[in-house]
C-alpha cells in the first residue's frame, strides 16, 4: 500500500503573523547593547585609563625627595668636659 498524501482542503493555512514588533524591537536593542559592550571593552584593553572606566588604574606616586642635612661653613665650638673631683 502507498501512502497518499490528503487533499489540498486538508492542509492548514499559515496563520498572519502578528505582534512580531515587539520582538524585533527587542532584539534590535540586545543587538545595538551588544555593540557597544563589546567596543567598550575593546577601548578599555586598548586604553585602561579611560575617563568611563569604573576602576581605573592606580597612578604611580612621584619619589620622594627627602631634604638632605644644610652644610655649615661655620665650624661650631663644643667644649671638652672637664673631671672635677667632689
């Protein structure tokens, strides 16, 4: 036995998509947010001290110049202790 296959009549129409919008319009926004994820972290790799970057890195503190002792031209007198018997 051979299968037959039913009637034009039999089969279904496919019924008029609506409502489809708001799932363009969502996907449309993943999208487009995605993009711009993306070229964010592009941008911040390439350039980590970028102004919207939310931990930026840490600047390096300038060195220290500790001030060195002054140099006396004037030589100071300092007395020799004496021993005094008591």
């Amino acid at each position: 036995m051979s299968r037959r296959l039913p009637p034009q009549e039999h089969y279904r129409r496919p019924s008029p998509r609506r409502g489809t919008a708001c799932f363009d319009v969502v996907t449309a926004v993943f999208v487009i947010a995605s993009v711009l994820l993306i070229g964010g972290t592009v941008i911040l790799l390439n350039n980590p001290s970028a102004p919207f970057n939310p931990l930026p890195v840490a600047t390096v503190p300038d060195i220290a110049q500790l001030p060195s002792p002054t140099i006396t031209l004037t030589p100071t007198v300092t007395l020799t202790p004496t021993i005094t018997l008591t």
